[in-house]
C-alpha cells in the first residue's frame, strides 16, 4: 500500500461530505429553535458566573454552592452537546443525552426547593455515593414528589391554580418515556438514528447514522425548554435573596451588573418565551408541519410465515 492509502473508510472524508450536505439543507425551524437553545444555555452561563465566579475570592463554599454549581456546569456541557449533535445532524443522540440533563434539572429544582438535599448530594461523588444518592432521593416516585412540592409552594396562596402546578409539576417528565425508549437498546432507537425526519433531499441513498438533520429537533429542544421552565419560574429571587443562611457568600443584585441583569430579568423573559411558544395560536409559526413521509424508506419485514 502507499504511504497515504488506508483500509477501509476515510472516516475525515465522510465527516466532511455529512458537514457539506447538512450546510446545504434548508432547516429553518431547526434555525429557529437553535437560537431558542442559544438564549437557553446562554441564561445558564450567567447564572452560574453570579452563583459561583462571582463569590468573594477565597471564600469557602457551601455544600449548597458546591451542587448547584456541579449541577449548572452538567447542564451547560450536556446543552451544548446538544446545539452540536442538532446542527451535525445526530437528533437520536442529543435525545440520549438529554435523558440525563432532564434528571439534573429536576435535581436543581429539587435543591432550590430543599437547599438541605445539598448535603447529601456533594456527598454522591464516588460511584458508591450517586447510587445511594439516587436510591434515597430521586429513584422512583421520589423526585415526582419533590418536583410537586415546589409547585404548590409556589401556589400556595393561589390554591386556585394547584392543578395548573401539577400539570407544569409533570411537563418535562412526560416525555422520560419517550427519551428512555431511545436511550435503552430499541429498534425504534436505530430506527430514528437511520433514517431522519424533515429537512431531508428527496430521493437521495443517505443514511441518518453519517449525519441527517432533522425537524424532530424542534421537540429536542422543547424537550430540554419544559425541563429549564421551573428553574426559571419557581424561585425568581435566586440566587440575590432567600437563600443567605444557604450561600457562603450572598451576592448582592446590581442593576449596572450585565450578568446580574440577564440573571433577573431574563429568566421573566426566557419563561415568557417558552410559555408563548406553546401556545396554540403560535404553533404555525414555530413547528414544522409533521411529515411521516419519510417513514417509507423503512425496510419491509420479512413474511414471518
């Protein structure tokens, strides 16, 4: 063989062709809900610069400082492996990914809401430690109950609207059994990975595993939006006021403070946005029409018989 000659594929030369095709597909609600993504993980960012960069240096940090602050560094690596498994056009694995970062989002509402769960959590860093973590506090029925508390203490003076909570209580984790079914081995999960939805050249001999974007995004992302949604809503003073017996060093609100803006405000106007995109009069004009079309590229089943 000659020097530059290889066995089998040039993995650099299909990577290539997957980014030139993806460059070339007309995805524009993909687009939209990208940028959706962006103000998402960029709201994160500023939180955890104000909740930890921004402590007084050397100060000591609190158990409850310490999770949050793990927790938001996971959410952000986990967003952000998303926007680039989206835009390379690997849906089936963002949603695989999500799985974890729905559960560690409900972990924050849950530490927000019970700031002395921090304890137990920081003590979850060997294997050993997360697993008794998960079985005491969240296995089961457990972090449903957490999640449900947090709503009807937000709606504790307007029991009018408790079912309102329980519906929002239950938002995100409508869709675990739709994110299992493609982390745990399933034909549906290669399935979804080989053949993609929406955004896709008719007629084309291509596969979803080198790299197809797809419209199922659009709900990716939605997915990761109904999950932030409590973070935003249920404690709007976090982390300026409510939590000083919690924060080893409390941060004063300063409306000069770019961040301390984004941090307070924004998190109104991220819950507004979230809120107004699902709203049925606007579902035209942010969701792709659904196209099973694809669907027929499936390979017939043998006759059993």
């Amino acid at each position: 063989m000659a020097d530059d000659d290889r066995v089998g594929l040039d993995v650099k030369e299909l990577v290539a062709a997957s980014t030139e095709r993806n460059g070339a597909l007309e995805t524009p609600y993909v687009e939209l809900w990208v940028e959706i993504l962006d103000e998402l993980i960029s709201w994160q960012v500023s939180l955890l610069n104000v909740v930890y960069a921004e402590r007084i240096r050397g100060a000591a940090l609190s158990d409850f400082e310490r999770s949050v602050s793990m927790v938001l560094m996971k959410v952000i690596a986990d967003s952000t492996a998303i926007r680039h498994l989206i835009l390379l056009g690997y849906d089936t694995s963002a949603r695989a990914i999500l799985r974890s970062t729905g559960e560690y989002l409900e972990v924050l509402v849950a530490l927000l809401d019970d700031p002395g769960l921090a304890c137990a959590f920081v003590d979850s860093d060997t294997p050993e430690g997360a697993k008794s973590f998960w079985e005491t506090h969240l296995r089961g029925d457990k972090i449903r109950r957490r999640i449900k508390r947090a709503w009807r203490q937000f709606f504790k003076e307007n029991p009018e609207y408790e079912s309102t909570g329980l519906w929002f209580a239950g938002w995100g984790a409508g869709f675990q059994m739709e994110l299992s079914s493609l982390l745990h081995p399933s034909f549906a999960g290669g399935m979804l990975t080989a053949l993609t939805g929406g955004g896709r050249r008719r007629h084309e001999n291509w596969l979803g595993v080198w790299g197809g974007r797809s419209d199922a995004s659009v709900e990716t992302v939605l997915i990761l939006a109904s999950f932030m949604f409590p973070v935003l809503l249920l404690h709007p003073t976090f982390p300026f006021e409510g939590f000083e017996d919690h924060l080893g060093a409390c941060v004063a609100y300063d409306e000069r403070d770019e961040l301390h803006r984004h941090v307070r405000i924004g998190r109104n106007v991220l819950g507004s946005l979230i809120l107004s995109l699902c709203k049925e009069s606007n579902a035209p004009h942010v969701f792709p029409e659904e196209d099973w079309s694809w669907l027929e590229a499936l390979p017939k089943r043998a006759d059993a018989g």
